[in-house]
C-alpha cells in the first residue's frame, strides 16, 4: 500500500458508512448504488485503522459472517490506502475537538484525513459542504438527489 505521505488533491478519506453501504444492499434504499458506484470509480481512496473497526463491528452486527467481513476488507485495503493512526492524528484530533466540537470519534476521522492530505471527506456524520483548515471539504455523497 502507498505511504500516508502520497496523498494528493484528488485524495479521498471515506468514511465507515459509504462501505457500509457499499456493501450491504437493503430493498428501497438508493445508498447502495451511491455508495458502490463512489468506491468503485473513485482513485485515490483513504482509509483509517478507525474506520475498519467500525466497519467490522457493523457488519457483525448486521449478522455477516466473519469470512465475509474478512473478505470485504480485503477489497477494501486493495482499493484504498490506509492512513495509520498515529501521535500527530491524535493530536490534531484533539485540536479539532477544541476547534470544531466534533465528537473525538469524528475528529479521528478528519484527522486522519487531514494526515492523508485528502481534499475530501466522504461522510454522512458531518455537515456537508464545510472546510475544515481551508484544505479538507466534508461531503455527503449518499444524500438523496433534490426532487
């Protein structure tokens, strides 16, 4: 995997949520082709430690089987470069939670991002449309397209 040093203005930190749904299909709801056609077509995609906890813990507790979950990951570390969580993510993350009030879970998140050097914030926890230090735009690419 390409060094967390590699980032570029074209970088993308996703969030646990876009795999989510990603990867698990549920009648009637749009979230699923959103969020596979972004992880499919996307380049430079980010990920953190954080993120595949997360992500493990929510398909276990979507009843998937542990080699399910295993084998997803592993997709996901073949698309995506991991960010690791390291003293300075930690320390900008409790700068952002001074700053911007996030909870410590999210600040992490941006954190790591920020680390990456992503432009974007893939994400459906935060406000869309906000910049943080004037490099970092958080986005909600599952929202529903206005009617």
């Amino acid at each position: 995997m390409p060094g967390a040093a590699e980032g570029s203005a074209a970088s993308v930190f996703v969030d646990t949520n876009v795999w989510v749904y990603a990867h698990l299909k549920v009648s009637g709801d749009g979230r699923h082709e959103r969020a596979l056609a972004l992880v499919q077509g996307a380049g430079d995609l980010v990920v953190s430690p954080q993120v595949v906890a997360e992500y493990y813990s929510v398909m276990l507790r979507n009843s998937r089987a542990d080699a399910w979950i295993q084998a997803n990951l592993r997709a996901i570390f073949a698309r995506a470069r991991l960010q690791p969580a390291n003293a300075q993510v930690l320390a900008t993350a409790l700068d952002l939670r001074n700053r911007c009030r996030f909870s410590f879970w999210d600040c992490q998140i941006v954190a790591a991002a920020l680390q990456a050097g992503c432009a974007t914030l893939w994400t459906e926890d935060l406000q869309d449309g906000q910049m943080i230090d004037n490099r970092l735009r958080l986005a909600n690419p599952l929202r529903e397209p206005a009617a």
